[in-house]
C-alpha cells in the first residue's frame, strides 16, 4: 500500500504533528479544517477553499466526498453554512454527521473534516 500525505503548509501541522490530507487505498481523508473569518459561515467558506486545495491536489474533489463531519460549538451556528455546503456539494452530496463540541480555540465555530475517493 502507498501512502502520500499532503500538507498545506500551515503553522499547527509541524507543531501538532498531522498534514492537512492522507491519500490511501483509494481514498483522500482530509482532516479537520478551520477557517479564518468572523462567523461560522466565513470560516466555512475558508474551511473548504483549504480542503478543495487538498482534494484538487490528490487528484479528486468534492464531487467525490463520501463522508463529511462538521463541528461547531453551537449547533444554532450551522444553519447558515447550509446553503454554502449545498452549493460545494452540489448534486453530489456526502454522507453527512453535524456534532456539536468544543474546538481547539474559542474564535473557530465550524470545523469540516471530509473523506473522498479517488476517482477512476
């Protein structure tokens, strides 16, 4: 089995000890995402523009989302992430789980974590 980790280079990988996304046995497991912004439907854009980079560069994309898993601290929060998450998915949605949990820092209000198989 080959294994291939993609990093998106950012500062918590090194120090926290993960990559961003881990391409094996046919599936891409992206982990989990924040994004920068004031409110949960910003970080959720942003959140997904770093996934998509990740996809993009293992060779699939949202199209092939099997499995995604959303947290935020407060469930009221998700709604609004609703039309931005229907959009990405588009006619191809992901078997989906919404928890809610505490995140690593009081300024994040959504994390997206998402499994995808290759294509082809």
């Amino acid at each position: 089995m080959t294994i291939r980790r993609i990093s998106s280079g950012g500062p918590f990988e090194a120090k926290v000890g993960y990559c961003r996304a881990v391409v094996a046995n046919g599936f891409v497991h992206v982990s989990g995402t924040v994004g920068e912004g004031p409110d949960a439907a910003s970080q959720c854009r942003a959140a997904l523009k770093t996934i998509g980079a990740a996809l993009e560069e293992a060779g699939a994309s949202f199209a092939d989302a099997v499995r995604v898993h959303y947290y935020l601290p407060d469930a009221s929060e998700f709604e609004p992430c609703w039309p931005i998450l229907a959009e990405t998915f588009g006619a191809n949605p992901p078997a989906a789980t919404m928890l809610e949990c505490a995140l690593i820092a009081p300024e994040y209000r959504i994390e997206i974590e998402l499994t995808a198989a290759l294509p082809g």
